[in-house]
C-alpha cells in the first residue's frame, strides 16, 4: 500500500508533493515517473499508440477526474509482433473524487507487464460508472497484477483479452464487480486468478468468465486459492460468485476453480437479487474441473423479490449447472446450453448451509427465450459428462438436484451428512442421479487444507442389493410349504431379514429363504447395520420384494362302496369320484388297479390313494362284507293222510325272506295239501334264491 499502512488515508509525508495539474506523455524507453501527484481534470499519464518500453509509474498520488477516458494509458501501436512492453505499475494510489466515467488504469497491446502494489479507491458513497483497471480488447501478454487494493469502484478489473496473465493477492472491497474476464477478439489463454480477496460486491458477480461481442474462447483458466466473502445486505447481484458462462462457437480449453472459499452471508432483505449462487456454470465448456472449494451460505431472510430477474435456480444454490441459457449469441450471455461434449470434475468441495447443494435447472421456456419449453430442475444436455465424487455436502435439504428429466450425472463417493438409505431418498434426484458406492465417514482428514479430504477406504456405501430368484407355492392344500428364494449382497452386514405377512400380524420369518409359507402376501424387509431398510435390485433401482403364495384346491371325493349281496359270489364293488389339487389326479387300488372304480371285489379290505401332479395324497378304504352264511332252505312236512303239510325253514343269505311255492302259496307253509311233490324258491332280502323240493304221501281223510 503506497501511502501508508491503510491505502485509504492519504500520507501526512506527501504533503510536500510535487502536484501536477497537468500531464505526462511518454515518448522514450525507459522512463520513470515517481513521487507525483497528478490532479489533472484530464488524463495523468499517457502512451498510446507507441512502442515505448521499459516505463516505470511507481510511487505517484493521481486524482481520477477524468470523463471517457483512463487516468494512466498503456497503449501501444504493434501487435504482432506487441513492441509495447516492460512497464511497470508499481505503489500508485488512484483516488476519485470527483464525478464522472474515466477509468483508471488501461492496457493495450503491450506485453511484460507488472502492476503492483496500487490502491484504486473512490470517495463517497455513489458508485460511478467506471473501471478502476482495463485491459482492453487487443492483445496483451505477460500482465502480472499483483498485491494490488480496490475499494468502492464499480468495477475492479475489467480484462477484455490477454494470454499469460497473473491476477494474484489483491484486495477487492466493496466494488460494483470484482475480476471480469470478457474474452472475445482474440483468445483468452493461460490466466491465473490466484490468492486473491474480494469482500462485499455491491453490483454482481465477484469473478466472471463471458463472452464479449465476439467469440475467440478461452483455454487454461485457473480460479484458484481466492477468498470471496459476500454479504448480500444491499446486494444487487444475481449469479454465481463465480461464474463461468462460455459460449457454443469457439473451441474452448480447460478451466480450473481450485482451493477457493466462498462464503455467502448476510440479510437478503434489503438485496434486490433473489438468489445466489457459489459457482455458475454454462454454455459450451470443454473440460471443467471443480476441487477443492469450501462454498459456504449463511445468508438469511432469503426470498425472491418481485420482478427480480435473478431466478436461476429459485434458491440458493453452492454449484449450479444452467442447462438451458437461450439462444446464443451477443446479448445473451448465458451461451445456451450445456454442451454435449462438455466433461465436468466435481471434486473434494465442502459445500455447507445452500438449499441445493448442486442443481442442474432450467429457468427458461421456450416462451422466455430458453431452447425447449421445458422449465425446471434437470434437463442436462444428452452426452455431458458429469462426475460428482469426494464431496462433504452439509446443512442443505437437496445435495445434488437434477430433477426427473434430464441425463443422468454420477455423483459416487461422496458424503452426504447420513448413513442409512431411507435418509439420503431426499439427498439426491432418484432417476437422474447415481450415487453408488457413497462415502461412510464424513470426516475431513486435513481440516487445514482446503476443500474435503476423506478418510481412504471409506467410499464403501453401499445399499443392500436384493434379488428374488424365485418363489414357490404351497404344493398340497394345508401344507404351508411356500418358499421364497432371495439374493441378498452388500450393505453393511450382517443383513437381518424379516418376512412379513400381509392381514396376518403373527407372522414373522427371519430366514433368508423361507419354506414355511401358506397363501398370501409377504413383505421382506432387510436391514443392514447402519439401519438401512432400504434395498436394491439388480438395475441399482430402489425396489421392494412382495411375494404372493398360493394353494391349490383340496382334493375332495365322492366314495362309494357295494358290498357283495349273495354269499360267495364274489361281486363286491368301489367307485371314487375326486377333484381339485393340481393337475391330473391318478388312482392306486390296494388290489394294483388305478381306475376310479373296481368290482368283482372278495369279501375284504379295499383302499384307494387319489394323487395329484403334486404328490398330494388322499386315500379312501372301506370293507367289503357278504352275507354270513350261504343262503338255505330245510323242508319238512306231514302226510296228506294228516291234514298234509309242507314248512320251509330259511336260513343265512339275509332276512326277511320271500317264499314262492309251485302251488302259488307264498307262506313259509302251506297245509291241507294233498300227496304229491312240493318245490319253493326263497328269495332274501338281497335278491339271492335257494330252491327246496319235499313229497309227502298218504291219502286226503
């Protein structure tokens, strides 16, 4: 700091300053302007259009009061090859006082230079329009700018084109914008924006890479080990803190943001932007990697004010990608959409309090000027490459929002502030984002290096996968021997398992492989030990198992038996009628025959077993009997001289017994008959017939 040990108080030792009220043009190498102090109302110092080398400014007081134009002028003539060349920009303190738009410091076509060292202030509480330091839309190489202090200017460094350029530990406070890089005529290439400090920007975005009205691109930018601390009190600003915005025609190089801390604070109620953002992305980039930021958001009061164009996400977002920021071309900054070919490296940040950590979103219809009529969370170009891994995302209700339409981005690795499965449904988007295997200790193993370093061996989470490789029904009625056959990997085991059933709260089974199952619904439930009840199939999707059992019908039957009638006859009979089980029901006589029926039974023991497809067996029996004794006849009778008479006495086949003799009686006996032969049938109760025959003799009295 020139003068003093607060750039802001001028130097009591200056007071015997040469003052200047006009202004030097260089014209010679090596020229050295110190100890001045310049209170021109024009321009200070001056080279343009030459090719003047090896200038020193070092030391000098300037009072800005120009209007258009720059207070101190580098601009050379040549640019290919650049002439203009090792100047140097050394402890000057630039001070506006006065109104109007001229900015402080300007670099054109020139090469080797340093600028060191400076204070760029504005009194008063009006930000002017102007630019504290430019380098303009030529050619400039080799720019250190370095140690440098900026405080209440509208724009710290407006750098338009350069190759080779260094931007390391300055101090930015309290200024419209912080380092604008607005690449455009000819490539922006090789810049180092390092170690930097920019406190409280009171317009928009502290760093930002865009496109100016043409399009040569960007290659090798690093955004590295800044601080940008941000209270949103007052605050004007939408977008990211920083924000990378690249276009879709130029060819476009690697991009780094490496070791920053970003820290959003503050009340939002007197902010006219609705949202903030740690890091912005969009547009055509080719390769972009994101380590090792600490991206910090303790803003409070936070809502969206009306009319505010600043929308994008609608909440505080730590990295957020724009999937679609209209048409491309001048005056549309956002560049489109993210490119297709576009690779991003999400690595070891922590990103703490935002309400998305990271979000992919769409804030434009078609309607609004955005590419589709899609508007909303996700809708990340088709072939993007997103990794997301080694992240410690705390305090934020979605770790990575990439809505349900959109390309998937993979996000392993990663610490998401819980261990059980159910806990992280809400953590992430669950059809457009892959977040296998994920981080199990949030731990940061180096607190004092920046961004998040995990513990090795930790990226093993994992939820239970569980596969249903089959399940089996109850094979006869009643048995209860369904099974259920699972593979169950991963988690953190040993996995418990919990068979449920559906209406039946008695029912409880621990077996992987259940074979005790009647019909019904079953529900599994796997719980590894972090508590995790939630599981996988073989797709990595989120499912449950149900099982249903069934039963086939019970085998029912009609049994009939027919016992034999006539004693020996040997014509006992069975007959079976069956239904239900499964399939084609079979029959087994305990004789060897297998047809439903049998006849020509002895008098005995028959059973029949009825088996279905399954093996389900029912079996029926019963006993065969006949008469005790053969059916008989014993005839006896008197002589016709004595009243003659003739008695059948019937016995075994089975009673009652009917009688039918030759004569046409039909009682046991018949008397008053006369001599002669007399025959009867007996016929029993079962039909069967023995014949009797018996003579009497003798003469009628």
């Amino acid at each position: 700091i020139p003068n003093g040990t607060d750039a802001n108080l001028p130097n009591p030792a200056r007071n015997a300053e040469s003052i200047l009220n006009g202004s030097f043009s260089i014209g010679a190498d090596n020229i050295v302007i110190k100890g001045f102090r310049f209170s021109s109302p024009g321009q200070a110092i001056i080279s343009n259009n030459s090719d003047w080398k090896n200038s020193t400014i070092e030391n000098n007081l300037i009072d800005v009061n120009t209007t258009g134009s720059p207070a101190v002028l580098f601009r050379g003539a040549s640019m290919n090859p650049i002439q203009s060349s090792g100047h140097s920009i050394i402890n000057n303190r630039f001070v506006r006082t006065t109104g109007g738009n001229g900015g402080m410091l300007v670099l054109s076509k020139c090469a080797d230079i340093i600028v060191r060292g400076n204070s760029f202030i504005q009194t008063g509480a009006t930000l002017r329009s102007f630019n504290a330091m430019v380098i303009e839309n030529t050619v400039v190489e080799n720019v250190l700018i370095e140690s440098n202090y900026f405080r209440d200017v509208v724009r710290a460094m407006q750098i338009l084109s350069g190759k080779n350029l260094t931007i390391r530990q300055n101090k930015i406070e309290a200024v419209g914008r912080g380092i604008q890089l607005f690449y455009g005529w000819s490539p922006m290439q090789h810049i180092n924006i390092d170690g930097n400090y920019i406190k409280d920007d009171k317009g928009t975005q502290p760093i930002l890479l865009r496109r100016d009205n043409t399009d040569a691109g960007v290659e090798d930018i690093n955004i590295q080990n800044n601080v940008i601390e941000q209270n949103v009190a007052d605050y004007g600003g939408g977008g990211g803190m920083i924000e990378l915005e690249l276009s879709q025609t130029a060819v476009h190089g690697t991009i780094n943001v490496l070791s920053n801390k970003i820290t959003i604070s503050g009340d939002y109620t007197t902010a006219s932007a609705a949202s903030n953002q740690g890091i912005f992305i969009s547009g055509k980039h080719n390769l972009t990697n994101i380590r090792n930021n600490e991206i910090n958001f303790t803003a409070f009061n936070w809502r969206v004010p009306e009319g505010s164009p600043y929308a994008y996400p609608p909440v505080p977002t730590g990295i957020y990608f724009m999937t679609d920021g209209g048409t491309d071309g001048p005056g549309r900054p956002f560049a489109g959409a993210i490119s297709s070919t576009s690779e991003f490296n999400v690595e070891n940040n922590i990103i703490n309090g935002f309400k998305n950590s990271i979000a992919f979103y769409d804030p434009l219809s078609d309607t609004e000027g955005g590419l589709t009529a899609f508007k909303g969370y996700g809708k990340l170009t088709a072939g993007a490459k997103v990794f997301i891994q080694y992240n410690s995302f705390l305090n934020d209700e979605i770790a990575v929002n990439n809505g349900e339409e959109s390309y998937d981005v993979s996000a392993q690795c990663n610490w998401w502030g819980v261990y059980k499965v159910q806990d992280m449904l809400s953590r992430f988007s669950l059809s457009t984002v892959s977040p296998l295997p994920w981080l199990i200790d949030g731990t940061d193993t180096d607190p004092s290096t920046t961004g998040f370093q995990p513990a090795d061996g930790t990226c093993t989470g994992a939820a239970p996968v569980v596969v249903l490789d089959g399940s089996s029904n109850v094979t006869c009625n009643g048995a209860a021997n369904g099974s259920a056959q699972i593979t169950a990997t991963g988690g953190f085991g040993p996995l418990q398992f919990k068979w449920t059933k559906e209406g039946d709260a008695d029912f409880v089974s621990t077996d992987e492989d259940p074979s005790n199952f009647g019909p019904g619904t079953y529900h599994l439930a796997v719980t590894d030990n972090y508590g995790s009840s939630l599981y996988l199939d073989a797709n990595g999707d989120l499912h449950a198992i149900d099982v249903t059992i069934t039963e086939p019908d019970a085998i029912s039957s009609t049994f009939n038996s027919t016992n034999i009638a006539c004693y020996g006859n040997n014509n006992g009979s069975a007959s079976i009628e069956a239904s239900g089980g499964t399939g084609t029901l079979s029959y087994l006589w305990s004789n060897g025959e297998t047809g439903n029926s049998v006849s020509g039974l002895p008098p005995g023991y028959i059973s029949v077993d009825v088996t279905d497809e399954n093996g389900c067996v029912i079996s029926k029996s019963a006993t065969i009997t006949q008469p005790a004794a053969p059916l008989s006849v014993t005839m006896t009778g008197t002589s016709a001289s004595c009243n003659g008479s003739v008695t059948a006495t019937a016995g075994g086949g089975t009673a009652p017994y009917n009688y039918l003799w030759n004569n046409g009686a039909t009682t046991s006996s018949i008397s008053n008959v006369p001599a002669g032969t007399y025959d009867i049938i007996v016929t029993d109760a079962n039909n069967c017939t023995t014949n009797g025959t018996l003579s009497i003799t003798g003469n009628a009295t």
